[in-house]
C-alpha cells in the first residue's frame, strides 16, 4: 500500500537520523496529541546545546 507512512515519513526519518538526530515516538513526548506547539518551545528543543 502506497501511503505517507511508508514514503515520505521514512525517508525524513532515514535521512534525519544519519544526521545524528534522535528519533522519539509519540508516547513519550510527555504531551497529549492534542497540545498544541508553543514556538517559543520548539525553537528551544532545536537549538543546539
């Protein structure tokens, strides 16, 4: 079955991780689904250390 899941997902998620990012599911983001993004947040999670 052709779908996003098995196309576009896993290639960002491939090509990402060889770049040394760290996948992390869902379930232990420590939020609800339904939360939303705080820019000001994301921006911090991104930022190197």
């Amino acid at each position: 079955m052709f779908n996003e899941e098995n196309t576009v997902e896993q290639m960002v998620l491939d090509t990402l991780s060889r770049q040394g990012w760290c996948f992390v599911a869902a379930d232990a983001l420590g939020r609800a689904h339904n939360d939303v993004f705080v820019e000001s947040m994301v921006r911090e999670a991104l930022t190197p250390a």
